[in-house]
C-alpha cells in the first residue's frame, strides 16, 4: 500500500516530466522558426577551395598526392600532410581539404604509390606500410618538397 507521501512523489514528478517535456517541445520549436537560412549559411561557409590529385616523379617512380588549395590570388603557407598507417583514407583527404579553407596549400603524398597506392582494405595497407623502406619515404617527401616549390600558390613551405 502506497502512502501518501509516495503519492504526492509520484505526481510531483509527472508534473516535472510534463513541464520538461513541454520545455524542450517550446525549445525546438523556438531554434525551428529562429534558424538561419541556407543563404545565411552560404555567406557564413568557409572560403572556396581547389583540390585534386597530382602526380610527380619521386626518382624513377610517380608519386600520387592529394593537393588541396585556397582559391585566392594570394599565394600561401604550404603544409605537407603524412598519412598513417591507414594510407591515403578519406579522413587524410578531409583534412588537407580542411587545411586549405583554413589558408593553406595541403598535399598528402600517397607514400604507396611505389607499391601501387593506397588499397582498399585497411589491413593490406597496413602491411604495406610496415614493409615500407625510410629511404623511399623520406625521397618521396623530398619529392613532395620540390614539387611544392614549383606551384605559385605556395612560395613558402612550413613543414
């Protein structure tokens, strides 16, 4: 048998559950009707970028790279992105893209492309990387360096 004390919880507590519910309801009905529209977005987005992929000898071999840069006249910093273990992923091409709306000329060389690029499967790239030889990687990003200073985007190369 429940007392009366219990009682009087329990609705005290209903009370409280529909005064939230109703909260959160006038909450989202408030953000729906105040939200900015997509032309308020567009002018608020982030600046226009070029990207694409450039290849460029590494020795006798061709290395593939993902360049993304700001489009303004302007030339910029330039940052050379290393991807993990995973390869050339999406997350490496989002981020250079990334570095480019935020003013820099970004190029992630894939350091697999003398082993054919990137493969699907991230396990096979991780084998691929592990077998990778330090001379190799560090003549591709000397590569990258000099392909980066014959671009007129990015006179400048900060690291």
């Amino acid at each position: 048998m429940e007392t009366r004390a219990a009682k009087a919880g329990e609705g005290r507590r209903r009370t409280a559950e529909v005064w939230l519910g109703a909260a959160v309801f006038f909450g989202l009905v408030l953000m729906a009707t105040r939200s900015p529209s997509f032309a308020d977005f567009r002018r608020l987005s982030l600046p226009d970028i070029h990207s694409e992929y450039v290849k460029y000898l590494s020795g006798k071999d061709t290395i593939t790279a993902y360049l993304a840069y700001p489009e303004r006249p302007q030339p910029a910093p330039a940052v050379i992105v290393i991807h993990e273990i995973f390869g050339l992923s999406d997350f490496i091409r989002q981020t250079t893209e990334q570095l480019a709306k935020d003013g820099f000329v970004a190029i992630a060389p894939d350091l697999l492309s003398r082993r054919g690029g990137t493969p699907a499967a991230g396990d096979s790239a991780r084998r691929l990387i592990s077998s990778l030889p330090p001379d190799s990687v560090t003549a591709d990003l000397d590569a990258t360096r000099a392909y980066l200073r014959t671009l007129r985007c990015a006179p400048m190369l900060l690291g």
